[in-house]
C-alpha cells in the first residue's frame, strides 16, 4: 500500500467568502525555459487589470516565478499548467493562480515548506519563500500524482 | 530567448545593464559574459544594473551573488544598484536578501563606491607592491 499525504496550507484557495472569478483564464502550458517569461507575463498583465499596487505585483509575479520554475525543475519532463485570473471580493479584487503538474509528487509537505530545506541542493526557499510573499497559498500534493499550488494575492 | 548583453566599458570598470524579462539561461549567459569581459579587459570594477529588470526571483539573485564572487576572484570589484523598493521587500521576504553583495540605490553611488574601493582598496595595493 502507498502512502499519500495530501496537506493543506493557508487559507481557502478559492479566497473570502463571496468570491468570484471576473475574467476569463489566462493558460500557459509549462514545457520550456521560455514558458516562465509566459507565466510572468500573465501574472503581471492580470495584477495591473486587478489594479494591485507595485509592490504586491512585484511579490506576486516573483512567487509565480519559483513555483513556475519548481515545474520546470521537478515537475515530470518539466510540464505542468498555470492558469491565472482575476478574482473579487465584495469591493477587493485580486488575482489568483494555480500551478499543476503530474510530476513524483511531494511525500512531505511539512518538510518542503520549512525554510532552508531543498531536494536538489538549491536555495530551498522556493515554497516558503514564495509563501510568504502572497496573501494566500495552498499547496495540495500525493506522492505519484503530482502538486498543485494556488495563491492569490489582494489589492490590500 | 537570447538578447545580446549590453557591457559598456567605462573607463576602467565595465557598466553591466539587465533589462527586461530575462529567462534562466539568459541569467546564465550573462554571468558567462561578464566573466569573459573582466578577464578580456582587465577591469577593475563592475557596476551592475538591475533597475530595468522586470524580476529579481531567487535564481537571478543567486547568478547576481555568483557574478560577484567570481568578479572578486578575478580580482577586481561589483557593485550591484537599481534594487527599486518593491524588489527589496520582495528579496526580503523570499529569503534571498543578498547579504555578501555590495550595493548603492543608483547607478552615480555606485560608480562612487568603485571608485572609493580602488583608490583605498588594499587590493589596489597588492597589486602595485606585487609589481615592484
């Protein structure tokens, strides 16, 4: 018998209460070094449709970053999705998006999400570090079937 | 995506400026550059200039920490400015915070701190004892 852990991380992935998705869904498909600038890009395009400020654009395009690039790196032959969109919530509106990939999966999320652990001799600050730099962030993963991460970041 | 790396030779330092949207291998093609450069022109100094990148996420500051410490083994000095507010806070709060890389908020500072370092740098004089 496998053993599957699946751990939830943050608050609700879907945001507050009431929240609901605006527009419609921008989709890259993670495959290659270039499809990071995609991801980026989307993220950035999104935040300044959302209305977010400098500095919460800039920390949420920076987490799309690691957690695009931990596809890349970990991720089975580097392919997963990211999908980004806008979100509101009563009078706030944001940006949500979530990263997937069918890749090993992670055993133990508890372990991947302290600061300074790594699996291949990186920083390790990539899931905690990109943590910490939204308002929201779930991670969901089962050893074989891959992880998705969701966050969401507000403008305030 | 391979831009051509913008590396301008300023009196004895050398002027690297990071624009736009780079992707990792373009990060790593620049340390590669910027190496080949200080070696090829015996710079004493090298200002980076990041003010024009679109993201500063763990990867590029880790290639930016490397840069630098392979610049000091090739003996001369960096200097890394244009680190905005927003891409402190987040540099911060990721955890990537640059601890052992020299830095200036512009560009002006930080060719102020290169020159500062050489003319009282004991490295410069190293290597003028060295040449006795």
């Amino acid at each position: 018998m496998t053993a599957t852990v699946e751990a939830s991380y943050g608050g609700t992935p879907s945001g507050p209460p009431g929240s609901a998705v605006l527009a419609p869904v921008a989709a890259v498909t993670i495959d290659g070094e270039a499809d990071l600038l995609r991801v980026r890009s989307a993220l950035r395009t999104e935040a300044q449709a959302a209305g977010l400020g400098l500095t919460a654009t800039t920390k949420l395009v920076t987490a799309g970053s690691e957690l695009a690039r931990n596809i890349l790196r970990y991720a089975d032959r580097g392919h997963g999705v990211v999908t980004v969109q806008q979100v509101t919530a009563g009078h706030r509106s944001g940006v949500r998006a979530q990263f997937t990939d069918y890749g090993p999966g992670i055993a133990d999320l508890d372990e991947v999400m302290r600061d300074g652990f790594s699996s291949c001799g990186s920083l390790g600050i990539g899931l905690p570090g990109s943590r910490r730099l939204v308002d929201e962030f779930m991670i969901e993963s089962a050893a074989g079937r891959g992880t998705t991460v969701i966050i969401a970041q507000w403008d305030r | 995506m391979h831009e051509a790396v913008p590396i301008l030779r300023v009196g004895p330092d050398l002027l690297v400026t990071l624009q736009g949207d780079l992707d990792d291998l373009t990060v790593e093609a620049i340390e590669r550059e910027v190496t080949a450069e200080v070696t090829r022109t015996h710079a004493h100094g090298v200002l980076i200039d990041v003010s024009g990148l679109a993201v500063v996420d763990s990867f590029v500051a880790r290639v930016l920490a490397r840069i630098v410490g392979m610049v000091r083994l090739l003996g001369a000095d960096s200097t890394l400015v244009g680190i905005g507010p927003a891409v402190a806070i987040t540099l911060t709060e990721l955890g990537a915070s640059l601890d052992h890389v020299p830095t200036a908020l512009t560009a002006e500072q930080g060719m102020a701190m290169l020159r500062h370092l050489r003319s009282a740098g004991t490295r410069t004089l190293m290597r003028h004892d060295s040449n006795r």
